[in-house]
C-alpha cells in the first residue's frame, strides 16, 4: 500500500519511455533511468508525509500486538 504509488507512477513513465523509444529508434540507456528517478523524487515529495505516517501506525500497530502476547 505504501509503495504502490512509487512503484505505479514508475511503471508508468517506464512505459511512457518505452513506447517514445520504439517509436524514435532512439535506445539509450539514461533516457530511462533519469525520468524514472526523477518522477520517483517527486511522488516521494508529494507523498512521504502520507508514506511515514502509514509506516509509522503500521509499526506502532505491530509493536502493541507484540506486546500482547
């Protein structure tokens, strides 16, 4: 759950990248790498706040469960 968005925006630009590549014949091998990141640095911006405080409840959630037995 907290990776999806990561791993979905990725995907997608990935393939974005791919189709531009087979259309152009163009096959280098930063024309993926560097929008991948990029788009990667964003989502993790506009979504780390949210990330963290999933991750932050799911440990606190585990740790309490842990405690209980």
């Amino acid at each position: 759950m907290v990776a999806a968005p990561v791993l979905l925006s990725i995907l997608i630009v990935g393939l974005l990248v791919s189709i531009l590549q087979v259309a152009t014949q163009i096959q280098e091998m930063t024309l993926t790498f560097i929008p991948k990141l990029a788009v990667s640095v964003l989502v993790l911006l506009a979504l780390g706040s949210w990330m963290t405080s999933t991750l932050k409840q799911f440990a606190i959630s585990i740790i309490m469960q842990a405690v209980n037995l």
